[in-house]
C-alpha cells in the first residue's frame, strides 16, 4: 500500500486516539492534536475527528492549502470551507472506550473529488472498507442512530426493566444480551415480518397492554418509548401482510 502523506489527527476523544494509534502502528507519519495546537507545517492531511458543533472552528484553524477531512456522518462540506480539497470519512461504527470490535468497519466517504480519494486511501490503511455516503446525510446518521444508538440504549433500559422485576442488577445486562444478539442477527438474515417475534409479531393485545399498564407504574418514559416503537412495528407488520 502506497504511504499516506502526514496527516494531522485533530481531535483528543475515543475515535481521534484510535485514528492516530492504528496509523502509527501502521508505520504512517501521523500527528495528534487537541483544539487549539497548532498543525505541524509538514502535515498534508488534516483529519478532524471533532464533535459537529466543532467542526467551523477547528476548520478555520487549519492553515490554507491542506486537505481536509471531518468524521461527522451528518455534516456536508460548508463548516470545512474555504478549504479545498475537503472531504467525508465517516465510519459506521461505535468507538466504545475499550475500542471498537474486531471485524470489519464500514465507512462513508464523500467530498471533492481529490478528497473522495484520500479518504478511500484512508480508510483502507485504517482497515475500513470505504463506500459512498448516501445523497441525503441527515437520513443516512439517522439510520446510524436508529440501529446503533438506540440498540444501546433498549439493552440497557431493558435491563433497568429486569432489574426491576426482581433480577439481579449486576448480571441483568449480561442476561439479556443473548436475546439482543440473537434477534439482531435473525433482523439481519431475514425479512423484518419473519425475524421479529413476541406479543407484537402474535398481535397478543393483552400482553401488550399489561407491559404498558406495569412500564406505566414503574417508568411512564418506558411506557412511552414502548408504545412509540409498538406504532411502527406493528405497521411494518401490516405492510408485510398486505393489510392496506
């Protein structure tokens, strides 16, 4: 693989460490910074992994005639402006604090031409596997939110829930994540109206009642996050039958 050129990883959090660790591992002239240090002269590359509300300062702290890169999955080019070329390197990917799993990394890449290519080059010695980020990236974060975010946040309310019930608080997490892996594999390799099973997928109205009835009691927001995910399943589930 051809060697990148020396590049400035902007931006002291989970992903900017990681970034900057793998590429010197990697043998790869790379520099990190925090906001506010100075890009080293030398730097060709500045990737900023800054959160978004970030992004136009730290932009408009890079000196002229470097090529641009930020790590937001929502954001256009505007906040790297002037700076050309400037480009999208996001991974579709959580960076936990003990580092993201093994396995492949997906990761989007958009921008100016020249910059579309040194994002590809990027990836690749990042060992991502670079694609194209959809036309719309609001929709396209969205999604990212939707199945990686939320996933986290429903294994852990689900077991504040168990915990709840009576089960051990300390392994309630543990007990569940059989089921959570299991049913994202099975929404993975089948259709949604085949994968999902439970109350909803047998339309056992009652038992549904009775979660929202004892969420109600014990957390009226885990009542309503229940029913606000009910109203699309249960419609997807229409759909998959033909019902109109």
């Amino acid at each position: 693989m051809q060697p990148l050129p020396p590049i400035a990883v902007l931006g002291r959090g989970r992903l900017g460490r990681w970034v900057h660790t793998r590429l010197r591992a990697g043998g790869h002239d790379a520099v990190a910074l925090g906001r506010g240090d100075a890009v080293p002269a030398r730097a060709a590359w500045v990737y900023l992994c800054v959160p978004d509300r970030a992004l136009g300062a730290a932009a408009a702290a890079v000196p002229p005639g470097r090529l641009v890169l930020h790590a937001s999955g929502a954001t256009g080019l505007a906040p790297l402006r002037p700076h050309t070329p400037a480009g999208v390197l996001h991974p579709l990917m959580t960076f936990p604090a003990a580092g993201p799993p093994a396995g492949e990394i997906p990761a989007a890449v958009d921008g100016d031409p020249a910059a579309r290519d040194a994002a590809e080059r990027l990836a690749v010695a990042l060992g991502w596997s670079p694609f194209p980020r959809p036309a719309d990236p609001i929709l396209y974060h969205a999604a990212a939110v939707l199945a990686g975010n939320f996933a986290s946040a429903l294994l852990v309310f689900g077991a504040e829930v168990l915990a709840a019930a009576g089960h051990d608080r300390d392994t309630a997490r543990a007990r569940l994540l059989p089921l959570v892996r299991a049913s994202v594999e099975a929404a993975a390799a089948a259709p949604f109206s085949e994968a999902l099973t439970g109350p909803l997928a047998r339309g056992d109205a009652a038992t549904v009642a009775a979660h929202l009835g004892a969420l109600a009691a014990l957390d009226p927001s885990l009542a309503s996050l229940y029913a606000a995910f009910r109203a699309p399943v249960e419609a997807a589930l229409a759909r998959a039958r033909g019902e109109p």
